[in-house]
C-alpha cells in the first residue's frame, strides 16, 4: 500500500490540505487511485463519511494505519457545525450551520404531520450557497449578494443533521430534500448534483431521487 503522503507531493496537496467533502463517490475513487491506492479505498471512505459520519481518520478502522497516516498529513473532512437550532409551534425546525470558512447557512425541517400527530412527511429545505446572485426583490438572501458556493459534503450536513433530528424527535428519518433554502442550485450546479448522488446513494442515506426537488428561479438552460 503506497503511502498518501508520499504519492500526493506528485499532485501538490502536502501544502493544503484537501477537503474529501467536495468529493462524491466517484470522485474520492479517484482521489485514491491518483495516489496509487486501489480505487475500493475510495468506497471505503466514503462509508466512514457519508455512510458513519466519521471525520476523524484514526476511527476508519478498515483504511490501512499507513494510508490513514497519509490522510491526516493531506487531507481532511471539513463538516459544518450547528450554530443555532429553534423549533416552532407548528414543529418545523430552524438550524443555522457554521461553513468551514466561517460564514452561515440556514436549513429547515418541515413535517407534515397527520390527524393521529404523526409525521407523515419529513422534508428538509437545504441551502446550496451562502447568500445568491439573483437579487430577486422579495428575498432577503438576494440582498446578500453572492458570498460562497457550499460543497456537496455540506449540502450533505445539512440533511444528515436534519435526519437525526427527525428520528429523535419525530421517530424517523427525513423522506423529502428540497433546494429551496439560501441561494439559486443551478448556479453551484456540480456540487447540487454531486450532493444528490451521496444523498440516494444507498451507503449513505439512500433517500429516492423522486423525493429531491430542485428549485430554481428560471434557469432553464442548466435543466
Ligand atoms: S434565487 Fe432564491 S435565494 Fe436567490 S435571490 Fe432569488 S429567491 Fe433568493
């Protein structure tokens, strides 16, 4: 098994640190692979991340010590925190999250709950960017301007916190994705779809794609 740190001097990331979280499936396959470790690794990491929630390499208890060695000097699992969490009368739940690179992103948890008080549908309203570039006159995110794409691991987050919560406090998981919270999806376009292809992936929280929606202001030409 070479060792990550030694094969990542050949593609420059010794100096800064990658972040696995912009990757999906794939693409830590082929993270792996560019550093001579065999492409299964990369399915094996994702299990830690997006299947266990594991951030810390030392826990990833399948990954050789070296290759896990490696990681640490060159790579990292960026998760974003919760900074705030509220739930209302009507039982949605409101978290704002801290970025990485420290700015904030608001997601909300909204249960349709039937006449016997149960939750019939769990949907969390995600955000795909920090602030948007639209503008649209009635939408306080608009009047931010754009300030930061999010990367398909903390669009990830945002459901995977939002999933627990609902089995905590409404006995099961979250069945709805919508991208209707900060910023307009189609202008962080490969991070939206990368995020759905960690969220249906059936290692990580298997949701259907029929339950995600996209929501967009009217960039039809990104559809
Ligand atoms: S596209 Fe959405 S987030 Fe962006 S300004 Fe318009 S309504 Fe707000």
């Amino acid at each position: 098994m070479p060792d990550v740190k030694t094969a990542s001097h050949a593609v420059g990331i010794a100096e800064d640190r990658v972040d696995l979280k912009t990757m999906d499936r794939a693409a830590l396959k082929d993270f792996v692979a560019e550093h001579g470790v065999p492409r299964y690794r990369g399915d094996q990491l994702f299990h830690w991340i997006y299947g266990k929630g594991v951030s810390d390499f030392d826990r990833m208890s399948s990954l050789p010590k070296r290759m896990r060695r490696g990681l640490q000097r060159d790579a990292t699992v960026a998760n974003i925190e919760v900074v705030e969490q509220q739930q209302a009368a009507d039982q949605t739940v409101k978290a704002l999250f801290e970025l990485p690179s420290g700015r904030e992103a608001e997601t909300v948890l909204i249960p349709a709950i039937d006449e016997r008080g149960e939750a019939r549908r769990l949907t969390v309203c995600v955000s795909s960017q920090v602030g948007c570039a639209m503008g649209c006159e009635f939408c306080a995110t608009g009047l931010m301007g754009f300030r930061e794409n999010l990367t398909p691991g903390a669009i990830f987050d945002q459901v995977w916190h939002m999933n627990e919560v609902a089995e905590e406090r409404f006995g099961r998981p979250v069945t709805n994705v919508v991208f209707m919270g900060m910023g307009e999806p189609l202008l962080n376009y490969d991070a939206v779809l990368d995020s759905i292809d960690i969220l249906t992936d059936e290692d990580s929280l298997n949701l259907s794609a029929q339950k995600i929606t996209v929501s967009t202001v009217g960039l039809a030409r990104r559809i």
